[in-house]
C-alpha cells in the first residue's frame, strides 16, 4: 500500500474538517464574506467556545484564516484551499463521466444495429 503524502494528509483534514455540518455552515457564511466568532456562533445553539474549537479545526486544515483588525479577529475563508478540493474530487468525476459517455455511445450502437 503507498505510503500516504503530504497532500493526502492535507486533504485528509479538510475532509475530515467537512465532515461536520456546523463547520460546513461556518465555511457557507464565510463564502458570503469575513465574519467574527460572535457572528459566526449567533445561529447555533452552541457556546462561542465551541465555535472558536471549529474553525480551529477549519485553521488546521487550511480552510479558514484569521486576521487581526484591531480589537476584531475576523475569520476568512480560503479560497485556494476550497479549489484544492474541488480540483481533486473533479478529476475523480471526470474520470466517471467519461466512463458512463463511453457506455451511453456502446448502447447506443448496439441499439442502432
């Protein structure tokens, strides 16, 4: 079995960060624009402790970034990271799509003949 690289393990944390729908909501607030921890807790039921532990998590993975203006910390996201995924998953369903076009012409041959 390879050995796993630094880009796996990269994409390990931003999936794993992904899977927890309270961080999903973090990273679709932020794709409106930068936001504080306080904006970022006001629609969940959790305490403001709890957010800041989640975008931790969303740090680590290289998802999000804080900036310090002064007496605010607004959270950003981080776009290039986000591509990253984006550029992995799509060279995974490029392979699928021309699978399934290569099968959809194969039955429409044997149709036609």
């Amino acid at each position: 079995m390879p050995r796993p690289t630094t880009d796996d393990a990269q994409l390990d944390r931003a999936f794993m960060a992904l899977a927890d729908p309270v961080r999903r909501h973090i990273i679709a607030r932020l794709s409106r624009g930068p936001a504080t921890v306080n904006e970022l807790a006001e629609p969940h039921q959790i305490t403001k402790q709890a957010i800041s532990k989640h975008i931790q998590v969303l740090e680590q993975a290289g998802l999000v970034t804080r900036t310090r203006d002064a007496q605010r910390r607004p959270v950003h996201l981080a776009p290039a990271r986000l591509e990253d995924l984006t550029a992995w998953i799509d060279r995974y369903r490029l392979v699928k799509e021309s699978q399934y076009r290569a099968l959809d012409a194969a039955l429409q041959r044997q149709e036609t003949s």
